[in-house]
C-alpha cells in the first residue's frame, strides 16, 4: 500500500491541480488592498466593503484562514482550488456586512513582507489577528467587529477574543480537540496504516512535550517541518475547548455534518465550554463550506476543487444573523 498520499493536515488535502480563477465581485461590493503592520514584517488583506458602506456605519467580519498554505481566499497549492472565503465576503456584502479577509504571514501575498521566521510561534498568528481586530476597531466606518476563524482558524480566532475588542466570534469547521487527536484520525481517515498511525502521534506527542521526536518518516514530513517545531508546540499544547471556554464574547459553532476532517463531536465540544455558546449543524456541508452532492469520499473530495459550487445558503443566512444580531435560522 502506498501512503505517501495520505497526508491530510488540517484544512489541506493533497490533490495535484491548478489553481482555479477567482469568481467576480459583485456590482454590489468594492474590494481594496489593506495591510497591518507586525514586529517581523507588513501582512497584506483585502477589505470587502458592501455598497455605500464609505458613508455608513457597518459592521465587518474578519476572517481567519485555515492552516498550511492557505490563503485569504480560501485556496492553497495543495490541492484546494475553490475560494470559500472570498464566496463569503462577497455573500456578506450583498447583506450589508464588511470583511477583511487577510494572508497569514509566510503566506501568498505576505510571504514577502512578513515571511515565516526560525522562530515562528502559533501566538505570534494569534497576536496578528489580534492586531487586525485592533485595526477595524479604530477605523470609524466599523460597528460590530466579529471574528470568523475556518478550521485551524478557529482556535487562532477564540484566542485572539481574549487580547483585542471583538463583539463575537464565529467557528466554522474548528477542531474541538487537541490537534495531535485530530491528525491523527485524518490519517485514519485516509486509509493510513496503524503503524503509521502510531508513529504519528508519538512524534506529535514529543513535540508537544519539548522533546526530541527522533527521525520522521518521509510519509509524515510535511506534518512535522523541523523550522515550525516551536510553531506546532504551542499549537499542540493547547486544548480548543479551553480556548471556547475563555472566550469573553458570544461564540457561534457552525459545523458541516460532511466534514471528513473534524466532526460533530468536536463542535459539541466547543459550545459545551462556553456559556451561552449557540451552535448549528449543516448536514450536507463539507470542511470547505460547500456542499457535497453524495454521501461517499469522492463526492466530499471533489468539493475541494469544484469551482462551480456556491456557499451553502444556511451556512451565511446564520452568520448574517449572528453578525446583525438577529435570531438564529432554525436547525435543519
């Protein structure tokens, strides 16, 4: 059996295609560059305004993209193809609502005015975001602020609340467990072999604990880069429902039941740590906010890369109404 393809890694699945041609901005919204400035360097975002959003006060979601090589669209040279997050910005200026999506340091655009150093920290990505949240709040155009993390974002999301003036936040396809846990029953997913398996986490586990992991097979090196061990250190040492927990603002969990690479489990998990925490489940949705069309593997895959597929539509009528504070659309 060969494995060297069954490496999944938070929101990346290792498919082999080009990268697709970003949908058009509606009439409606008005898309420009904006950046912020951090201690190792200038990360560059787009801000999506909604139509006479110069002369309004609106408010405006700022969104986290998901880990590896993603970037603010939602896309990566791995495989994902399709732009959720630019779908998302422009679902939200249609109703009114401002984003600021942006590309993590080392990441597409910010990988030369702010590149990923040695000593690159997971906290070091929670302070940025922090620091975008502190942007939009000084800018005069902006009500609510409300910060919306997919996937690994998530966590950076629910950390960031606790260091910069947010009015909510929104986790979309966030683990709910330890991140080593979730590795580790992606791989299982993928068809990984136990011994793997087991490898996988001994070598997580080291590295959460200081440790030296030892020699780490070729299947498993683009999970454990020797330059992000500080990164992913800190990243394993943290529990997400502790994170949810101390959260100090309203926190909605949306969930895709289709998602094959964190479950129903981990968002009950999220909204079970945090008072008052409201949470929804998207049955067909899959970890990229698409829907898938059959209940197989293949079918879930191929939203990956099915430039063509929309939003789900429950997915944004509830985080308009989160973001508006509005009551929640019911549970499908």
């Amino acid at each position: 059996m060969r494995h060297a393809r069954v490496v999944v890694h938070a929101c990346s699945v290792l498919v082999l295609i080009a990268l697709a041609r970003p949908a058009a901005i509606p009439a409606q919204a008005a898309e420009s560059p904006v950046t912020v400035s951090t201690t190792t360097g200038t990360l560059q975002g787009t801000l999506t305004l909604p139509d006479g959003a110069t002369t309004q006060w609106v408010p405006v979601a700022l969104i986290v993209a998901g880990s590896g090589p993603t970037n603010r669209d939602g896309s990566n040279p791995l495989g994902v193809t399709v732009t959720p997050y630019r779908l998302l910005a422009n679902a939200l200026a249609l109703r009114g609502i401002a984003t600021l999506r942006y590309d993590k340091r080392g990441i597409a655009a910010s990988t030369t005015s702010a590149p990923i150093p040695s000593g690159v920290t997971f906290q070091a990505y929670v302070d940025d975001v922090a620091a975008w949240a502190r942007q939009l709040r000084a800018d005069r155009r902006f009500s609510r602020i409300v910060v919306v993390g997919h996937s690994e974002g998530s966590l950076l999301a629910m950390l960031a609340a606790a260091r910069a003036p947010v009015d909510g936040v929104v986790s979309l396809e966030g683990a709910g467990r330890p991140a080593v846990d979730i590795i580790v029953e992606q791989l299982k997913g993928a068809g990984a072999p136990e011994t793997l398996l087991e490898r996988t986490r001994q070598i997580g586990e080291a590295i959460r604990d200081g440790n030296d992991p030892g020699a780490v097979p070729d299947q498993l090196a683009p999970l454990y880069p020797a330059y992000l061990r500080r990164y992913e250190r800190e990243w394993f040492s943290i529990d997400p429902a502790q994170a949810a927990k101390a959260v100090p603002a309203p926190l909605l969990v949306i969930q895709g039941g289709a998602d094959i690479q964190v479950n129903a489990a981990d968002a009950h998990r999220l909204a079970d740590a945090h008072p008052g925490a409201m949470l929804r489940i998207i049955p067909k949705m899959t970890h990229v906010l698409l829907d898938a069309g059959g209940t197989d593997r293949a079918s879930n895959i191929a939203t990956y890369t099915d430039t063509s597929l929309p939003l789900d539509a429950a997915l944004v009528d509830t985080i308009v109404a989160f973001i508006l504070q509005t009551p929640l659309p019911p549970a499908s």
